[in-house]
C-alpha cells in the first residue's frame, strides 16, 4: 500500500492497485534488457502482494 499526504487528506493506492502500476512501467523496459522469462516476470510484478 503506498500512502500519500496531501491539503485535503491522505491518498491511498491499495496493493492490487499498486500491482498493476509497476507492471504497467515494467512493460516500458525496452525488449533487449528484459528477462528470457519476460511473461512470467511480468506476472510476478503483477501479483507480487496478492497472496
């Protein structure tokens, strides 16, 4: 979870939430420094605080 404060409060992205942001920025690495097990990397990334 990653928490924020701000004027009007606190802003809070949840872990799934959080999961799909880092893999979103994951999927910008350019192919030639990616992994050779790029895909399920990129599940890890996804789902590394569902569990």
């Amino acid at each position: 979870m990653i928490v924020t404060k701000s004027i009007k409060g606190f802003h809070i992205i949840y872990h799934a939430t959080q999961g799909v942001i880092v893999s979103e920025i994951a999927n910008e690495i350019v192919s030639e420094l990616r992994p050779a097990p790029w895909f399920e990397t990129l599940i890890a990334i996804t789902e590394h605080d569902d569990r």
